[in-house]
C-alpha cells in the first residue's frame, strides 16, 4: 500500500505562485502521478500527470500555467502553479496508479483570492 502526503497548499494572490509537493511512503517507480482537484459544488477534475517516462498531460484549464514533476528516488511529485487565477481555488489531491492500483492523498487547499 502507498501513502501519499501532499504540502504546500495556502493562500496565494491572482497572479501569484504556489508549488505543491507529494510524497511517497515508498519509491513511485512505475506508477503514473497525477494532481488533482476539487471546488465546491464542482466534480475532480485532472489538473496534471506524469508517466514513468516523464511524458506529461495537462488539463486544459491549467496548459501553460502548471507544471507537473516527479523525482521517483525521492516518491515525490510536484506541480508548480504560476499565474493563479481565482478559478484555481480547490482541494488538491495527489494520485498514483499503476496496474490496477491506485491511492491518492488527503488533499490540500489552496485558496486564489483577488
């Protein structure tokens, strides 16, 4: 089983940055990342994933915004959010898969205000 801890969420301003981190309890070699989130009132929707190989997908919400990384040595995952938009408020949440697995964190707010 993984365990998954995601950090870095807060508070930031529109136009501001905010990176999140997620980390493994073990290595994440092999497995997909991917970030997550949520709004009130709104379903998940894919902000970013990354595969083994390093090949990336973007929702469209975030292209050219957000940054999605991994370190598989470390089990960490990052994402990198620049250019804030109030529309980015949600609840993080960090997920791996592979083969049928997968497990997802615990979820970190993060809040755009104007």
């Amino acid at each position: 089983q993984v365990q998954l801890v995601e950090s870095g969420g807060g508070s930031v301003q529109v136009g501001g940055s905010l990176a999140l981190t997620c980390k493994a309890s073990g290595t994440i070699f092999g497995w997909t990342m991917g970030w997550y989130r949520q709004a009130p009132g709104k379903q998940r929707e894919l902000v970013a994933s990354i595969v083994p190989g390093g090949g990336t997908n973007y929702g469209d919400a975030v292209k050219g915004r957000f940054t999605i990384s991994r370190d598989d040595v470390k089990g960490t995952g990052y994402l990198q959010m620049n250019s804030r938009k109030a529309e980015d408020t949600a609840i993080y949440y960090c997920n791996v898969h592979w083969r049928g697995e997968e497990y997802w964190g615990q979820g970190t707010q993060v809040t755009v205000s104007l």
